[in-house]
C-alpha cells in the first residue's frame, strides 16, 4: 500500500538532517511539538516534527500508529516519509511544503476575515447575527452588507447613529476594506499588516 517504504531513521540522522535541532531551523510551533526544516544526506528536503514528550506515547503503540499514517494518502495532505522512536524521543519525517503548511495559510487568512466581521460591526452598528437578518437577504451582517455593496447601495448599511456628511466616505472606506478582508477565496484576502496600512491610509 506504500508508493515508497515508510523509512525508520536514526536518532543520529535526524540530528544531523536538522543541525542538531537548531533553532533557525524551526518552521513550526504547535500543541503537538516542533516542526523543523531539514535535509537529508541524499540531499532531499524533510520536515521533522518533534513531539512534545507530554504527548507521546509508548513505543509500540507509537510504531504501530506510524506504520498505519504511512499507508494514508491523499492529495490534501502531507505524505508521512518516516518516523524515530528512542526512549521518550518521538519524531515524524513529512514531506516539506515550501509554502508552509496549511494551517500556516488558513489560522492567518481565517484571522483577517474575522477583523473584517469587526471591522463590519464597527461601521453598521449592528451584531454579525440575530434577528435583525431574519427577513433580510443575506441571512447575516455579512451576507446583507456584501448584497447592499453589489446594489449601490452600500450608504444604507452605515450605522445612522454616527453617519454624517463628514465621515460618510471614511466610512465607506473602512467598508470597503473590510470586503476585501471578507473575500470568500482566502488567497484573496489581504495580510493583516497590509489591512493595517489601509486603515492608515483612512
């Protein structure tokens, strides 16, 4: 069920794919462990997670997990390349992503479009949900706001409790950059620190 045999390193080729675990390696940090950036003596790129010793369990049932993720694949996910197991030492090869991980682009691009919610919130006066969006195309702020906006009529989303002639069009601005921050692709959407030069520029 392999393409390739699962491979089982040693401790010693680990070290020397990951310059003894460096620091300036590291290119990933989670719950689970570490993850580092590392190359191995054919030359190919790796990347190594060292689990977090809390999380490890014994060395069977470690093998015997690894030998199953080894038979996983799928074109969403990274391929499991090889495992060591030494005393409390657990440690998981992958294929390296040279664009970073998944999570990497969705926790960053989920995090911008949560700010455009707020950003929404903030220049509507109105709550993302609830019973305003009941009868109201759209179903949510988000929805309503994005209908008005493809209309012409994005004016009439504006909180009225604040609008005046002299804020109207930073208002409209700030709507508008929190559109682009709510753009349904996450590619689409820009980085928080360009959201923040936008902002700047208000």
């Amino acid at each position: 069920m392999f393409e390739q045999p699962l491979r089982k390193l040693t401790l010693g080729n680990i070290l020397e794919a990951t310059n003894n675990f460096r620091e300036t390696n590291i290119i990933g940090d989670g719950g689970f462990g570490t993850v580092y950036k590392a190359t191995l003596r054919n030359g190919n790129k790796v990347a190594v997670k060292k689990l977090s010793q809390a999380k490890a369990q014994g060395d069977r049932e470690f093998v015997a997990e690894m030998e199953t993720l080894g038979k996983v694949k799928h074109q969403n996910l990274v391929s499991l390349l090889g495992y060591c197991s030494f005393g409390e030492e657990k440690l998981l090869v992958y294929q390296y992503m040279v664009n970073g991980s998944l999570d990497m682009w969705s926790t960053k691009k989920g995090d911008v479009y949560s700010f455009g919610v707020i950003l929404l919130e903030l220049v509507t006066g109105k709550e993302p949900t609830g019973p305003d969006f009941k009868e109201v195309e759209g179903g949510n702020l988000v929805g309503w706001v994005l209908q008005k906006r493809k209309k012409g009529e994005a004016v009439e989303v504006l909180d009225p409790a604040v609008l005046n002639a002299d804020c109207e069009g930073a208002m409209l601005k700030v709507l508008q950059i929190a559109s682009v921050c709510l753009a349904e692709n996450p590619a689409r959407r820009p980085t928080m620190e360009e959201v923040y030069k936008l902002l700047k520029g208000v």
